[in-house]
C-alpha cells in the first residue's frame, strides 16, 4: 500500500490521545501471597483512583472497595501505598490516609484519625506487628517522620483503631523497615536534610521481639557521607543485604563478619533513585542466590546471582524494565516493561523459568509496525562532556512526509532531576512520533543510570547542566540532518518544566516550550514546597538564603525580557510540591510581553495528572499548540486551550 505524503507533524494517527488517556494504566507494588498474586493498578478512566487487584488462579478482580482511592500522601510521591501477608492485606485510603486492614470480607480502620500518614508496610513473622512509616503534621512546625508499629491481632481484623508504637525517632526521615526471617531483628534506613535518599542515608539494624523493639538501634552502615543505601533486605539465614553506591555504582552489600562485601562489583545499577517507597530491584531466591535486576541507562536486564562466586545469569526474557522485584514459594513478579509492548504484571517460575504476563497496563492494541523504536545516542556536550538519550524517529506506516523535509523536534526533560530516560514504550511519545514529530528523551548530567558520578554533575550546578544537555541534544540533532533545526520545541514536567524553562529563557536555541506544573521560581519552591524536598537545593543550587543571588540568576521568573518564544502551561490547582502560582507568575510575564502563550489549569489535579480527561487535554493541547507554532495542519482542538498573544 501507497503511503500519503503529508507534512511532519499533520500525519494522522491510530495512536488517539483519548485513548492514550484512558487505556493507560498504571501498574505498580506486585506482590505474592498463598499462591495469588497482587498488584496496585491507577486508572485514568476512573478518576485516577488506585485498586489492588489480585489474580490468583486464573481469576482476576480487586481486593479493594469500588469507592476507595490507595494511595498514601507520606513525601507527597507516596508509594508503599499496601501490603499483603499470610491471606490479609493493609492499605491507605486517600480520603482519610488512614491505615485499614481487609481479610475474609472484613475490613477495619488500623490507625486514628489524628492526621499521620503511613506508608512502606512490614508485617513481622508472628503476625504481630505491622511496621510503617509515619508522616505526622504539627503546628507551625515542620512534618515529624518516623518509624512506629501498630500491635495485630493475630488473625482478622482490629476490633478498633490503634495508637502507634514508636520504634524509632529522630532523623528527618525514615524507609524501608524489614524483618529478618526468625523474627529477631528489623532493620530500616534514615537520612536527615539536607541529603535525598540518592545522596547519604544511614542503614540501622534492632533487636526485635514478640512485645516490640528489644534493644537500641545500631548503626551499621552509612555513618559517613557519600553513600546511599536503600533496599535493605535479610536472608533467609538471617544475613543483612542492601544496595549500596560506595563503590560510585549502586551495588548489593551483605554484611559478613563485621565487614561489608561486593556480591558482584562492577559498574551498573543494581538500584534507582528512590523517590517512592517500597522500590524492590532484588530479592533471594535462597540463601545463595539473588534474582536481581540491574542495567545502565535504563535498559535492564534480571539474572540470578551465584552469592559466593558473585556470577551473573541473564534470563533471556522479552523486557528490559523489571520493576518492583518479589520472589515467593518458587515463583518471582514484577512489572516488566519493553519498548515494543505495554507495561505488564508478569509471574516467573524461577525453576522452569517460564513467566506469564497475567495483566496488561493498556489496552490499546497496537502493531510492532506502527511503534517507533528508541535509539540510545551519544553526543557532545557543553564542555566536552558526554552526554546521553534515548531518540524517537516519526513512523507511520501510512504516511510519508515530502522529499526533503525534516521532522520537528521535540525534546524532553525529565522530572526529579534526579530520575532518567526510559527505553520503555510509552504511549505519550508514541502519540507524537506517529504524527511526524521526532522525540528525544534526555538523560542529561544528574541522571540516575550512569553511575553516582554522572549523578553529581548536578551539585550545585542544576538550571545549567540539564539545560546546556538539553540544548545540545536540539543542536546536535540539527546538525547531523535528523531534525529541522528551524522547529526545535522542549517540553517538560515539575523539575523537567524548570529545565524546560531555563532552557527558553536563557537559551535561544528552541522557538516553542511546554510546561507541565514546572518551577519558574526557585526562591518560591523552597518557600513552599513540602518537607521531602525542601532542601533538596541545597545540593542542586546552594543552602538558601545564604546563596539567595545564585537562586535569582537561576529563576526564570526574574528574567521575563529574555523569554521570547511561545509557552503552554499545564498545571494542577492542587499541587502542593509546585505550587500554581508559579505557572501564574510566568503567564503573566508572557502576557506583559504579548507573546503567544497559553495556560490550562486542572482542578482537582495534584503534581502528575491523573485523570484520562486531563491527560487527554494536555496532549491535544500541546500538539495544538505546536500547530499554531509551527505552522502545520492537526485535527485536535481541545476544549479549555485557548492561545493568546
């Protein structure tokens, strides 16, 4: 069949934003227990709501109430949001944050009303005890964290609501508790400001007993700066395992002897950036070995590790993301993802070594022929120092666009920054390749993949190192032929919309940018923001105020004169990690400028959209927005968009 010569970026697509919307779901936290296997699942289509689901047997349904929404508000990201041990489950309910307990039909309040959030549930051997983090407001102050467990009945649920049992208290923020298998010790991690859990935390260890802590905590691991440890897990013999970057690469640590020893050293991730809790990348099969997942660049791969001989076996599976790791009674799960396919709850057999994908994130069916596959590239930036991304070529196999013609650009900055690019198929950027406009996903200098290094790029130097690597990935692409040089846009959300920002206001490379719930004010973020990331920029820009000079020469919002091309702003009315009066202050500037620009706001909406109508609109209205920019022909205009200037 002929394809239809029509321009970049007016090819009409099979990939509908409606559709993208409300087909995607996202798929998270899997666990196993007494055979079944569980899973949180958000919906779009229902208002963003997250249900646990179970299959188990070949049946498959939720576990959760229709009218209830699982999520946790603890760091504002959440995560840990359920648990599941021995036939009963504990999760959050978003309306009230409080604990509840589920099993055999009945379901119970565990935790007060008394405005704590909880989040990163371990449930002791015993049945006993289930431990948590505490996220609890108070006055005038800042939030107070800490770790506590909440007393069980041994079976069923709690006759009434309980008062936590602080198990420790003091640092600025605690995660991942876990119990060792003879019930005898807990161990958790704790970081204090101004450190992220990707910069120092501390890994502690505590005797445990049927009537709670029986000891004091021991710090064994983390007592200095300069190394993150996350995922601290026993095995089954009781031996105390974790990630750890000391060596500049997240690697698993287990503490032998009094020392600490390399399972298997060498330079990939065996761990990502935790901004949830509960993230899972490891987990023992038996005492001597490991299923893990570990990459570069975001392309992973799992593999058993022999424990002694520190020997990796790649699994020939068809994924390249394993997300949220479990291993239980001979079988693993977790959320496998790929570029050719949708996100997936998939189940292994580790002996057999057959797996099974028991539930889809989307149910849009698409051809291998129509997705575009990702390119990792290389390219030169500002200084010389490399830089990395993952590119996306137009394809369509119904379209063609006009001899000669070069694709416009689209480059996206991701959120954190502290997060990455992923090789894994996502619909959104789908959504614009299919219609002739190229993507390229950038793992700028900051990035989570490439070692604590490439991570530490950004100290002190955020605002410039993403944007000067955004930039060049524009340049670079330009140059080489790929893309039209004269349509270059950048487009990013939260930490991604500042670079997206920064990258139009002090740069004259791109001629239209899209802001999702961006920072334009780096003074009103840390005056604003929540506890989790409040001085986070000290590492990222400078301690404030004493650098107060350096965060206005960074803020876009001070420099609204060098801002001199088109800008659309999405942003959530309930977001409380960027506020938006930052999106208000930049449209006002654009207007003061009469530059085109346009601003959507979300009611209801926090940091991230959640609902199929909204994500919807931010698509179309990005697409329709570069339309109008760029001069080609779409068949989207979405309500609540309107262009001014």
């Amino acid at each position: 069949m002929s394809k239809r010569v029509r321009p970049y970026g007016s090819w009409g697509s099979a990939i509908d934003a409606g559709e993208v919307a409300s087909a995607a779901k996202r798929l998270s936290q899997p666990r196993l227990d007494r055979g079944a296997v569980y899973w949180l699942e958000g919906r779009p289509a229902d208002g963003g709501r997250q249900a646990v689901v179970r299959y188990d047997a070949g049946q498959l349904g939720d576990v959760t109430p229709s009218d209830v929404n699982v999520r946790t508000l603890v760091h504002e990201y959440g995560g840990g949001d359920y648990q599941v041990g021995r036939g009963r489950m504990f999760f959050v309910s978003f309306a009230d944050q409080r604990i509840y307990v589920s099993q055999g039909g009945r379901l119970a309040p565990l935790s007060t009303a008394a405005g704590s959030r909880y989040a990163d549930f371990a449930i002791t051997p015993d049945d006993r005890w289930l431990l948590a983090v505490e996220e609890r407001e108070r006055a005038g102050r800042e939030a107070e964290n800490r770790l506590v467990g909440f007393p069980l009945p041994a079976q069923g649920v709690p006759d009434q609501p309980a008062e936590p049992v602080v198990i420790a208290a003091g640092h600025d923020f605690y995660a991942a508790p876990c119990v060792a298998p003879a019930g005898d010790r807990i161990a958790f991690v704790a970081w204090d400001h101004p450190n992220m859990p990707w910069d120092a935390t501390r890994l502690y260890v505590q005797a445990w007993g049927a009537g709670g802590s029986a000891g004091e905590s021991r710090c064994v691991a983390g007592e200095g700066e300069g190394e993150a440890i996350q995922q601290p897990a026993f095995s089954p013999a009781g031996v105390i395992t974790c990630v750890s970057d000391r060596s500049g690469w997240w690697n698993l640590q287990q503490l032998r002897g009094g020392e600490w020893r390399p399972l298997c050293p060498r330079s990939a991730e065996f761990g990502g950036p935790p901004w949830v809790f509960a993230g899972s990348s490891y987990a023992f099969v038996d005492e001597g070995q490991i299923l893990c997942a570990y990459g570069v660049g975001g392309r992973q791969s799992l593999a058993t590790l022999d424990v002694e001989s520190g020997c990796l076996e790649d699994w020939a599976l068809p994924f390249t993301g394993f997300g949220g790791l479990r291993v239980g009674d001979g079988r693993a799960c977790f959320i496998g993802s790929a570029p050719d396919r949708p996100a997936s709850v998939v189940v292994l057999d580790v002996s057999e070594r057959r797996h099974q994908e028991v539930a889809v994130g989307s149910s849009l069916e698409l051809g291998v022929e129509v997705l575009s596959q990702p390119e990792k590239i290389e390219f030169t930036s500002a200084d010389g120092r490399s830089a990395y991304a993952w590119l996306h070529v137009p394809t369509n196999p119904a379209f063609a666009a006009p001899p000669g013609e070069r694709p416009p650009l689209l480059v996206k900055s991701h959120g954190g920054p502290t997060a990455s690019a992923s090789p894994a198929l996502d619909l959104r950027i789908q959504y614009w390749v299919s219609r002739g406009i190229a993507v390229v996903d950038v793992d700028y200098g900051g990035s989570t993949g490439y070692g604590r290094a490439y991570r530490e790029l950004l100290d002190g130097e955020w605002g410039i190192v993403d944007v000067e690597d955004c930039v060049h990935a524009a340049l670079h692409l330009g140059e080489v032929g790929r893309v039209d040089p004269g349509r270059l846009a950048i487009s990013g959300g939260s930490a991604g919309g500042y670079t997206t920002l920064c990258a139009l206001t002090f740069h004259d490379v791109f001629h239209a940018g899209a802001s999702h719930y961006g920072i334009g004010d780096l003074e009103a973020l840390v005056r604003d923001t929540h506890k989790f990331e409040s001085r986070y920029t000290d590492k990222l820009v400078g301690p404030y105020p004493e650098m107060k000079a350096r965060y206005v020469e960074r803020s876009p919002i001070h420099f609204p004169d060098r801002l001199s091309c088109p800008v659309i702003f999405f942003q959530g009315l309930d977001d409380k990690i960027v506020p938006p009066n930052q999106a208000e202050a930049m449209v006002d500037a654009l207007a003061k400028r009469a530059l085109p620009h346009a601003y959507v706001p979300f009611e209801g909406e926090q940091h991230g959209f959640r609902r199929a109508e909204n994500i919807r609109t931010a698509l179309e209205g990005e697409l329709y927005f570069y339309s109008h920019i760029f001069g080609f022909d779409v068949d989207v205009r979405p309500q609540g968009v309107e262009i001014v200037g």
